[in-house]
C-alpha cells in the first residue's frame, strides 16, 4: 500500500538485491493510457492512408483507360450498384439493370463526358468572372460592374426569382465549401472516407458550414445590390461596429480580385522562390536524384491491375468449379 501513485502493483518488486534502484523502470499507468492513444491514433492515419491510397489507385486505373480509349474497362472499374436478391428472377432483373447501367457508362464516357465537362468548365469561367467583377464595385455607387444586378431589376414572381437566385448562389456556396472539403491538416483536420473521419473534424466541419450560410447570402444579396429584404435588415445590424461594418464587408471582397491573379500569373510559386532563393526547389531535386516517381507509379498501377486481374479470373474460377462433376 505504500507504492507510488501511478504504478502497477507489486512494481516494487522489482528492485535489485544489493540496491534499492529497481532493474527496470516500473510501469506507469498514465504512460499506458498515453501509449494506448498512440496507437489508436496511429491505426486510425493507418486506414486514412489505405484509404486514400487506395482511392489515387482507383482514379489512376480510370483515367489511364480513359486516356487509352478502353471505355468498356473504364465502365467495369466504375461498377454497378449491387443489390443483394434471392429469387433466379431478381437475379435476372438485377443482371439486365447492371447491363443496362453498364452500357449508360459507356455511352457517358464515350461521347458525353468530355463535352460535358468542358461545358461546365466554361460555364464556371463565366460565373467567376462576373462574380469577381461584381466585387471590384460592390463599395461605388455610381459605378456597376455586376451584372447579376442587371437580373433584379425588376420583379420576376417568386419562381422565377428563386431560380435566378439557385443558379449564382450555388456556384459560390460549392466554391466556398469545396476548399473546406479538401483541406487536410495530419492530426487536427480533415475529411476522409471509408468511415475514417474523426469526431471532431465532422463537428467543426458542420459548425463552420453553418456559420457560412448566412454570410454567404448576405453576401449575394450585396453583390446583386438589391436593398430593403428582411435578411438585410437583421444581418445589417453589424453595420455599427467600427472596423467590421459595412465597409468592410464593400472593400474586402476587391481582394478576391488580387488573390484570382496571383493564381492565374502563377504568382505563388514564384514569390515562395524568391524568399528561399531556390533552397525548397534544389532540396526536392536532391531527394529525386536516383528515383524517378513516375515509372514507380507505373509499376505500382501495373501490380495492381495484375492483382485485379489475377483476384477476378480466381473469382470466376471458384464460381465455375462446383459445377464441374468430379470425375467417378
């Protein structure tokens, strides 16, 4: 009863005979619950980077048959969704839904996908540009560039309001959020699939998207300059605040301007090098002095393909076999 506090008992033990030193450190409970979290947490960076790896796996096997035409193996990688049924006649109709699915996948891939995505790329241009313009003159009155405004002038119905309001609106709320989405911090934040996503990552994601919805509203509302709705005069009352009024909210927004360019000029990367002075650039050549990371991923894309391959042809052949009769 008179060991140490945070000792096992009979760690007393464990002393030497001539001394009273003991031969090994005694063990400590509060290092137990520490290494206990440890490693909890390292499994848990264990199954994000499984996950992850395994997700830059299935995208590189995509996009390497896409880039090589072969749309039917693109659509097989992509799947079906798989129901489990017990009936040979749910059987049936299952299979005729996953050709036909199959098929669709072919089809969008073949001949919709590209055009599709270079259609929204244009579109998501456009939207930019105009929402950027729009905050260049958010802060004059006399000069407007926005020309979602020209959309408001006047009363369209409530259906149609709503519709021009949905199109804009969602384009800034998913620009908003997408960088959210991605943004990965080891050991503090980030959102991982496969069920790997910690506690507190989902609670301040939640948090912080809805603290971003009324913001981004008042926002919109701003940038289309229509004054005098109910939201304006509730979220207006920050007006009286002195450094965070109104003329923040006008003037801050320009920045969005001066951040696009620096992005476009490529602006980042240049700045980074001349406050290193090419130190960061001369270090990531050194360490790929020997190694060429791209023929290693093309072998790890080939290993995985023939382990693909090899796990289908032994998954047909266990299929196959009970219906071979053994011989007498």
């Amino acid at each position: 009863g008179g060991g140490r506090r945070g000792e096992l008992p009979g760690s007393s033990g464990l002393s030497s005979r001539h001394g009273s030193s003991p031969l090994h450190p005694p063990p400590n409970i509060s290092r137990l619950s520490q290494l206990h979290r440890d490693l909890k947490t390292a499994a848990l960076e264990a199954r994000r980077a499984t996950c992850s790896f395994d997700n830059h796996i299935q995208r590189c096997l995509l996009f390497e048959d896409l880039e090589q035409h072969q749309y039917k193996a693109a659509a097989d990688l992509l799947g079906a969704p798989r129901v489990g049924t017990s009936s040979r006649c749910c059987q049936r109709a299952d299979a005729a839904r996953n050709e036909c699915w199959r098929w669709l996948l072919i089809f969008w891939l073949r001949h919709l996908r590209a055009r599709v995505l270079l259609g929204l790329g244009y579109a998501c241009c456009a939207l930019s540009a105009v929402i950027v313009l729009g905050q260049l003159t958010m802060f004059v009155d006399r000069w407007n560039l926005s020309m979602l405004s020209l959309l408001f002038r006047q009363d369209w119905g409530p259906v149609l309001t709503q519709v021009l309001c949905v199109v804009p609106l969602s384009y800034m709320t998913y620009t908003a959020y997408f960088s959210i989405f991605r943004l990965k911090i080891s050991g503090w934040y980030g959102l991982y699939g496969n069920h790997t996503t910690d506690t507190g990552s989902l609670l301040w994601c939640s948090s912080f998207l809805a603290r971003l919805a009324a913001p981004l509203c008042y926002h919109f509302l701003l940038l289309v300059r229509v004054q005098g709705t109910t939201f304006q005069a509730f979220m207006g009352q920050i007006n009286v605040v002195p450094a965070l009024g109104e003329s923040f909210n006008e003037v801050f927004p320009c920045l969005i301007a001066l951040l696009c360019s620096c992005n476009i000029f490529n602006v980042y990367s240049r700045f980074l090098q001349c406050l290193t002075l090419g130190v960061m650039d001369f270090e990531l050549a050194e360490a790929a002095v020997g190694e060429d990371p791209i023929s290693e991923g093309k072998q790890l894309i080939a290993r995985e393909r023939r382990r693909r391959a090899e796990d289908c042809s032994l998954e047909l052949h266990g299929r196959g076999a009970p219906l071979v009769a053994a011989p007498a």
